[in-house]
C-alpha cells in the first residue's frame, strides 16, 4: 500500500537532527569488490556505514587480488601475458624507488608501465619524480588494478571472480549503528517519561533499526524500561538485515521481544505502533531516503502514536525530538537533549 502524505511540523527540519544527511559516493576504485559495494549500497539504501566496513572491503580486496594472481599463473592467453608484464614492471619500479642500487631510473619504468597498462589503470600512476611511501602506494594500486582487470573480464576467471568479489562486499557491508544500552538508556527513559505523563498504557513499541547484527541489545533494555506497570505491552525490533532463526528465538525466549527484518525506507511497516523509536539512523541515508523513511514510518503508527528521532552526535550532544500523529499531520509534541 502507498503510503499517505503527511505534513510535518517545518521546525523539525530546522533541529540539527537534520542539517546535513549522507550522500552516495562513487567508488574509489574501479575493482570488483568496491564495485559491488557500492552496487550494494544504493540497493539497500546504505550511503553511510560502519568504520570497520572500508576496512573490511579493502582487505577483501587484497586478498582477492592474492587469490588473482595465484589463478594468473594458470592462464596462458595475452591479457594475461600483459597483466605478467605488468606486474613485474611494477615490482621493479617498487625497488627503484625503495633505493636498490642496480634499478633503472623511476621515470623510465614508469614510461615502460604506462605503455604495458590498460588505459583505465594509467590515472593511478604516480607522476615520474613521486618518491615516498605515497609513490609506493600508488604503484601497489596499480598491482591490485591490472590483477582485478584481468580476473574480472578473463572468461576462464570473470565468473568465480565476481562472485568471490560479490560474497566479499555482502560481509563488509553494515551500518554504522550506535545501538550500545548506554547510549538508548537516557531515551527509553524519557520514553516512558512521556507515555506516563498522557496516562495512557498497553502500547505496542518498536525500536526499527534495531541492529541485528549486533544481536538487538537495546530490545531487552526497551523491555526492562517500558513493559513494568504495562506502559508498553509489545516490544518489536526491526531492521533492514533480518535476524537469524536462532536471535529470533533467543530473544522471544529471554525478554518476550519480536525481532524482523523490514525494510521501512520501502515499504509501511507490517503493523500500526503506538510508539515508533527511530535512533541513529536517519542520518545515515539521502535527504530523498529520509523523506521516504519518515513517510512510511508516520504511516505506521495509529493515531496520536509517537515518533522520537534521535541522533547521538557526541557525548552531551543527543538531540531527540517527539512528534505526534494526529490525522495526516505530525505534530512536535516534546524535544530534549539527552545525555
């Protein structure tokens, strides 16, 4: 179903909650694996995330191009031949520049290596009189490039290759969440803090972006601080990456919690809420995702259900606003900055 238009309250977008958004970057390299990511990326709405995922990619990237060159040793064709020569010209402009007595000249093998490349590799090299560790970095590029050149269009390589690069960016790929109790302490409080004060109770809650990945650790502190008294009754989780059989369970099990994967930028969640919470998350996607998002997410809570958007900016820096359904408006109902 399509989601209603609702009016928002135009101070909401004036808060720092929303004063810059993340934007889609293009691939810093052209190699499989950062192709796939970024590929990955605009398939799951994911412009930002975690640190450890570049990381993660570029590491899978070395090793993929280790696993290249062992596959290039068994090729016998010319793109192969070329990428050989390739890399054996990068090695010696690697000793020339790391001082060896007996190497040519860095300008004349970088001559050499520009006519052996293919034209998509040339930007990479280093200019002839680069020295340092950054002209050593340039030409490892250069390594990594002709190898996942030649894998990727290779007919005897291009296919296990892809999906090896594939496989590597799917393992990289998270959000950056910020989902540790500590820091969704202060606003499951002021949650209840609020709920308490209308007088109302047996609400159904749901924290979407729950992080999955990181085993949902702000549920059962949702349920520690919301179900006492039966301010809440339902405590849901959702994120974009489902949680396995096992967390589903385990949670049901241990705190009484419904998990999901839902994709909220898509599509309406599967049931109305009473009380939506939307922590470190938004920022994360486009201004055009993030007016998606609030869309479907204002659709989704029954009438004067709550919103609270959260970012945690730094310590003593976590605005969080509260806006209320009334109709097809969003009211700003309460706004804080927690601790």
């Amino acid at each position: 179903m399509i989601a209603p238009l609702i009016a928002w309250p135009k101070e909401l977008f004036e808060t720092p909650l929303f004063r810059d958004s993340a934007r889609f970057t293009p691939p810093v390299l052209p190699i499989a694996v950062v192709r796939s990511e970024n590929i990955l990326r605009r398939l799951r709405n994911m412009p930002s995330v975690s640190d450890e995922s570049e990381v993660c990619v570029l590491r899978g990237a070395r090793e993929l191009a280790e696993l290249g060159r062992a596959w290039l040793a068994g090729l016998d064709t010319a793109l192969a031949e070329q990428t050989r020569r390739c890399l054996q010209l990068a090695r010696r402009v690697k000793q020339a520049l790391s001082g060896c007595a007996h190497a040519q000249p860095v300008a004349t093998l970088l001559d050499r290596l520009r006519v052996e490349l293919p034209a998509h590799c040339r930007p990479y090299l280093p200019p002839p009189e680069a020295e340092g560790e950054g002209a050593l970095v340039s030409v490892s590029v250069i390594e990594l490039l002709v190898v996942d050149h030649c894998m990727r269009v290779h007919q005897a390589t291009r296919k296990r290759y892809w999906r090896r690069a594939y496989r590597i960016a799917d393992e990289g790929l998270q959000f950056n969440s910020t989902c540790d109790k500590r820091r969704l302490l202060p606003i499951a409080v002021w949650i209840r803090h609020l709920i308490e004060k209308s007088r109302r109770t047996g609400l159904a809650y749901v924290d979407v972006g729950c992080s999955v990945t990181a085993g949902a650790p702000t549920l059962a502190l949702a349920a520690h601080v919301l179900r006492p008294g039966g301010v809440c009754r339902d405590i849901h989780g959702t994120d974009i990456t489902p949680p396995s059989r096992r967390l589903a369970a385990e949670l049901a099990r241990t705190h009484h919690v419904l998990v999901y994967g839902c994709d909220p930028v898509r599509h309406r969640l599967p049931r109305r809420y009473d009380v939506i919470l939307l922590a470190n998350v938004h920022r994360h996607l486009t201004r055009g995702l993030q007016t998606l998002l609030l869309r479907n997410l204002a659709a989704s809570l029954n009438e004067a259900g709550l919103l609270f958007i959260n970012w945690r900016f730094a310590a003593g820096a976590s605005p969080c606003v509260c806006l209320r359904r009334a109709g097809n408006r969003m009211l700003l109902a309460a706004q804080a900055n927690l601790p």
